[in-house]
C-alpha cells in the first residue's frame, strides 16, 4: 500500500529540520527521510550566525540554545605579512540581539530542531531512510522511493517534495534542473587540534604563509583547523603522508608546534571539495530545491547553514498555507527561489571574489594578505569591518519567524 504524506522533507540538515518543524507548527503534515542513523558527522559547519540566533529566539528555542556547548567568535582577522593582522569583520560593531557568531556541532543544533519538532503531531522524522529516486509522473514529482538501513524499500507519495540533501542532492540529476558549477581554485582540509588554556582568541585567526593558509576557529574545548590549498592536490597531500603535513602545519603555525603530534594519520584530516554552484530553477511541479541542494557555498564566511536555514524559513512562510490546502503551484515554488535568488548570488559573488582576490593569491605564494586598496582601508576607517560583519553575520533580505511558527521562550 502506498504511503502519503502532505510534505515530504529529503534530508535532516538544517535546511530539512527548519522547514520541518516550521510546517508542522503550522499543522501541515510533514515527514523527513535522513538517510543516516542520528546527526553526528565531523566537521559539517557549526557556525550559527546572528539571523539564526535571532531565529531561533523567535520560534522561542533562544534558551535552549544557550544552553547548548558553544563558544562565540566576534571578529575575522586577516594575516598581513608575518605578525601583523587586520580586523575585516567585526561582529560586535552590528545592531543585532547576539552580535557574535556561535560555534556549536551541528548535530546539537540538529537534535534541538528535531526535538522542537517532535512536539507537534503532524510531524514524523525517519531516520535510516534513504531517498533511492524521485517518483516522476507526466513531469511532475509526485513523491519518493525510498529504502530503508534493514533493506525495506517503499514508497512515499506528497503533494509537495522538498529536496534538502545538499550539494550532492538526488534532483541534481533531473535533466530540467540544470546545475550551474562556478571555477573554484582551492579546496579545504579538515583537523582538530588540542586546546590548551592560554589560546584563547574569541576571533577566527587566519594564519598565511607563502603557498599556505590556514583558519583556527576556536571550539569550546578543542581548536578546529581549515587548511586551505590548491583544488585537487588531495592526493599528493595523502601521498606526501603525516609527517610532511605536520611539518607544514607547524611552520604555518609555529605556536602549535607542541601539538602537531596528536594527529595521528592522514584519517585525522578530511577533505572537502569546495564548490560553488547554484541550480538555474528551484523547482519543477512537485519538488522544490533549498539549501545546499540549490546552492553550494564555500566554506569561506561559514554562510552555508544560515543561508539554508534562510531558504528553510522562506520556504516555509511562502507554502504553509497552500500546503494546508492540499496542493501547491509552480508559481508559487518559484516565488521562494524569487524571494531568496539575490541573497545566494550576493553571497556567491562576495565569496568568488574572495577566493581571486584573497585567498588563492595567498595559496599561489603571490600575497601574504588582502589586497592593498582593502588593506589601506580597513586601517584608516575601521568601522569599515562593519559591513563584511553584516553580509556574513544577517546578510541581504534575513528572514523572520512566520507568526504561525513564534513561540515564547522555553526553559531549557
Ligand atoms: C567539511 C564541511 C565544512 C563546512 N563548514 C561550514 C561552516 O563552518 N559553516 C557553514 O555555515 N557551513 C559550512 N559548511 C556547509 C554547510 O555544512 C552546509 O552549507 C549546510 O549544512 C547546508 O545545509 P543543508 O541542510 O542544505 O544540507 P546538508 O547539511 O548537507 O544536509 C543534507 C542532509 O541530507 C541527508 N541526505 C543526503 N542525501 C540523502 C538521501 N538520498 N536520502 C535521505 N537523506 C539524505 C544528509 O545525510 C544530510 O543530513 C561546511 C560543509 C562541509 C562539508
């Protein structure tokens, strides 16, 4: 027997969660498929900037939030030669209610939307449950297959299936969403580092050195590292082995000499492919993409989760009352792609030119720091920092809780 459902949620990131629990505070019935067993992955983005914050006090989450394990990054500092170092974002200079980024793992963001969202009785999440192929008829998506980690394979049919498995999401595939890839000359490697008491910096401190850079971001009990370097040179870095790499990363960061030792292998350092993309529509009749699976961000500025969780909140607003009717149009699909198409390409244009003007400069051994123009700015009119605090931090266009979705605040 077919199972049915109103809204059918692929994937349990933020953009899937946020939608979900927003639709099911508004009665519509709403079922997310993940297809892994709980939340934890290593190193998926754990930066909650100011709009989610404010977000999140909104659906009345604020409390429980704060009291999660987190620590707060207020300012992104650049290297200028060896042991100088400028201020471009200074979250403390914005006019919001949380002017700091929150560093928390996403799987304790993820299980306080999920238990948020269990609280409503239109909501279901199927965890273990992997979307295997979209269920197409006459051009429209009417639902999903699906199998499950025991091997049971189904089916799901929705009046609306909203594509939230990220940047390598299953509709990319479907030959009327085409997928445009921007040129991307670096890629980013993941490590922890012990945390030792005296390193406290409460800002995101890149380190530069000629052909290398690397970002330290503060955790509450460990320093989480982004080594960056040039796009598809992942296995020359394995080849080269462990003891190359610390050596580098010692040079890089001499201060962290002392514990370059506690990586053990070359498993300890993840990979990510940095792209940067962005489908051409959002939507065909029946599915509609957000998150990741409609944008690829790089990591640079940390936007990826907000800017999901953005889409997730437009989305929402925009379709919780035709959903509650039963069907939803193609306009009204495209109008959430309509709503949040400028905040993606800002962002998107900002972080390219980034990558040219700032970070490949430095990973080609050309530079040590930002541009010269920027430099010279920055100094002499610090409140300059306000801005890039801005775009990263709220961002074009942020998007508010629906009233349908607010809360008061809960104890934690
Ligand atoms: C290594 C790394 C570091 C990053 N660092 C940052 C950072 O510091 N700050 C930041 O803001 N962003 C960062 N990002 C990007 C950030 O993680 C994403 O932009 C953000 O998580 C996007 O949210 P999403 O919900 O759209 O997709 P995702 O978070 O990718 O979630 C997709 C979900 O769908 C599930 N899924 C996938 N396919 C299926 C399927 N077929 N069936 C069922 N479930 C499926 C996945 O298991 C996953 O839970 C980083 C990304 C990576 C990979």
């Amino acid at each position: 027997m077919d199972e049915r459902t109103t809204c059918l949620v692929i994937g349990g990131g933020p953009a899937g969660m946020v939608l979900a629990l927003l639709l099911a505070r508004a009665g519509v019935e709403v079922t997310v498929l993940e297809k892994h067993a709980d939340f934890l992955r290593d190193f998926r983005g754990d930066t909650v900037h100011p709009s989610t914050l404010q977000l999140l006090d909104e659906l009345g989450l604020g409390e429980r939030f704060a009291a999660l394990p987190y620590s707060t990054v207020e300012e992104v500092v650049l290297p200028v030669g060896a042991d100088e170092s400028i201020v471009v974002a200074d979250f403390r200079r914005l006019s919001v209610r949380h002017p700091y980024v929150a560093m928390v793992p996403q799987w304790d963001l993820l299980d306080l939307l999920a238990d948020a969202a269990r609280e409503e009785p239109s909501f279901t999440l199927r965890m273990r449950t992997e979307v295997t192929g979209l269920i197409r008829e006459s051009g429209s998506v009417r639902g999903v297959r699906y199998r499950t980690a025991d091997g049971t394979t189904g089916e799901i049919r929705a009046a609306l299936t909203v594509a939230c498995d990220g940047r390598w999401s299953i509709a990319h595939g479907q030959p009327d969403l085409p997928l445009r890839e921007f040129p991307v000359g670096i890629d980013a490697w993941w490590f922890r580092l012990p945390r030792l008491p005296g390193d406290r910096p409460a800002a995101l401190t890149p380190r530069a050195a000629a052909g290398r850079f690397a970002v330290v971001i503060p955790r509450t009990d460990f320093l989480q590292i982004a080594y960056i370097g040039p796009k598809g040179t992942d296995p020359q870095l394995r080849e080269r082995g462990i003891e190359r790499f610390r050596e580098d990363i010692a040079e890089l960061m001499p201060d962290f000499r002392d514990r370059v030792d506690t990586l053990a292998s070359m498993d300890d350092v993840k990979h990510l492919d940095v792209r940067v993309n962005r489908l051409a529509r959002w939507h065909v009749d029946g599915l509609l993409c957000i998150g990741d699976a409609a944008h690829a961000m790089s990591p640079v500025g940390g936007v990826g989760i907000n800017l999901a969780v953005q889409d997730a909140v437009a989305a929402a607003t925009l379709l919780a009352g035709p959903l509650r009717r039963g069907a939803v149009s193609p306009s009204e699909l495209a109008a959430v792609r309509g709503r949040r198409l400028l905040p993606t390409v800002v962002v998107q244009s900002l972080q390219r030119l980034l990558h040219r003007g700032v970070v490949e400069p430095i990973v080609a051994g050309r530079r040590m720091g930002p541009p010269a123009p920027a430099l010279a700015l920055l100094r002499r009119v610090p409140q300059v920092s306000r801005l890039p605090a801005y775009l990263i931090g709220v961002g074009l266009r942020p998007e508010h809780a629906p009233d349908f979705a607010r809360r008061p605040a809960a104890r934690a």
